[in-house]
C-alpha cells in the first residue's frame, strides 16, 4: 500500500493506494464501490476538518482517476491522520487502520441527535488471501467491526465507533473451494479479527496521542516525501509526519 498526495482546499492531502489487480471480491460499505464484487484497487483519502461536498463518490472517482486507477474499486474518505495508518498481520491477513475518534458513539442510543462534524472516522481494510464464499465474506464484514469494538473497549473508550466509520475485505477469486465461514472462530474470521483488533488498538491509542499534542498543519504543497511507494515495506519507508508538519491546539 503506497502514499500519494494532491492539492486541495489549499492544502496537501495525502491518499493511500492499495493497487490490488485482478482476482480479489470485496465487500464494503465504502460510499464508492460499497456493496460486494470483484474489485481491483482500494483509495482511502484524507479530506480537510468540515468537508461539506455533496458528492462524495464522485470526488473520490475523480482522486482515483487522478492516480491512474481503472475499472471498478472501493474508495474510502477520511478526515483522521492517514499518514499515522496502523496495520498488523496474523497469519496471512493483513489489517490497515485509519483512526480518526473525533465523534465516538454508541450504535444504538435513542438519545442521538447529529454531530457537528469534527475530524474522525476509523476506516478499516482487511485482506485475506483466500477465497470466501459470500455468505462467509459478509460474516468477515462483521467480525472485522466487532473486533474493533473489542479494540475500542480495549484502549479506555466508551464507544462503538464513530458515525461515519467505513469497512472493506477483501478475499481472493479462485484458487480452490471457497471457505463458507467467515465467523471469529473461522479459520479465516479469527485471523481476520487478531488482525484488526491490533491495527484498531495501535490506531486510537495513536489518534489519542496526537490530540494531546494538537491538530496537524497542512503544508502547503506536495514535496517527494509526501508520496511513498510502500508504506508497509518497514518503519524507514515513510518519514514521520511531524517532520512535514507543524501542529496547533485542537479544541475538544
């Protein structure tokens, strides 16, 4: 998964790129490319603090253009840190983390009204490389998300997530009879949930840590630092942030 940028809304915003190819099927609930299929990329973009565009789908199918992204995939947005992106592995699975706990919530309170919008969203990608019959695709859909409410609980939170939290798995096409299960005690489920259990954990124990520090100030304009090839080739292959960036205080 490589790091990209773009100018917007006077500010660079950086982009991460999954160029996955053919033979996966995924399933999200991402606002571009949500539902189930095959799909050949996945884009999580950051968008500035009060993002109020009402194409959401169309924004992200334009940023996707934008890096050379063809045919269907899933496009995820953002206003959390994607340049702290979390990720572990667990046999095979692979679990990356945008965390973004500005707003967190409990699903089900019947005291909820809308939010002012501050920056947050946990954004989740799961890849298991196997197939999965579609039943056990959207039991791994499940498992993911109750495997960051695990994580959530863990790291000291009173939530379930956030209000605009977004999810995708992704599994391979072929290579053998599908797996019909996709539950925590799955064989793929249980990798699965380790997985994002521990890239959600780092990921708000981090989203906490850079709010004590202060919100992040955008640079004005991409330099090369900000584009990164492979950002889960090891600790060296993306610099840390604060050296592109200022912070300030952040309200809350």
């Amino acid at each position: 998964m490589g790091r990209s940028a773009r100018v917007e809304d006077g500010a660079c915003r950086h982009l991460l790129v999954w160029r996955a190819g053919p033979g996966w099927r995924m399933v999200s609930s991402a606002v571009l490319g949500g539902g189930l299929g095959e799909r050949s990329w996945v884009l999580n973009a950051q968008v500035r603090p009060g993002y109020a565009r009402m194409d959401p789908a169309e924004h992200l199918a334009e940023l996707a253009a934008a890096e050379g992204l063809t045919g269907p995939g899933v496009g995820l947005m953002t206003a959390a840190e994607v340049d702290d992106c979390t990720w572990a592995e667990d046999e095979g699975v692979t679990a990356v983390v945008t965390a973004g706990i500005g707003v967190p919530v409990w699903a089900a309170d019947p005291a909820a009204r809308p939010a002012a919008h501050r920056p947050g969203t946990i954004n989740i990608l799961a890849v298991v490389p196997a197939p999965v019959a579609d039943a056990g695709v959207v039991n791994l859909l499940a498992t993911a998300t109750e495997a960051k409410v695990q994580a959530l609980l863990d790291a000291g939170y009173d939530c379930s997530g956030t209000p605009s939290d977004a999810v995708c798995v992704a599994v391979r096409t072929g290579g053998g009879a599908a797996d019909p299960f996709g539950g925590p005690r799955s064989v793929w489920g249980a990798r699965l949930a380790r997985a994002v259990h521990r890239a959600v954990l780092a990921g708000a124990e981090r989203d906490r840590a850079r709010r004590a520090l202060g919100a992040p100030v955008p640079h004005p304009a991409s330099v090369p630092p900000c584009r990164v090839p492979d950002l889960l080739a090891g600790p060296d292959a993306a610099p840390p942030a604060p050296a592109l960036r200022g912070r300030v205080p952040q309200p809350g």
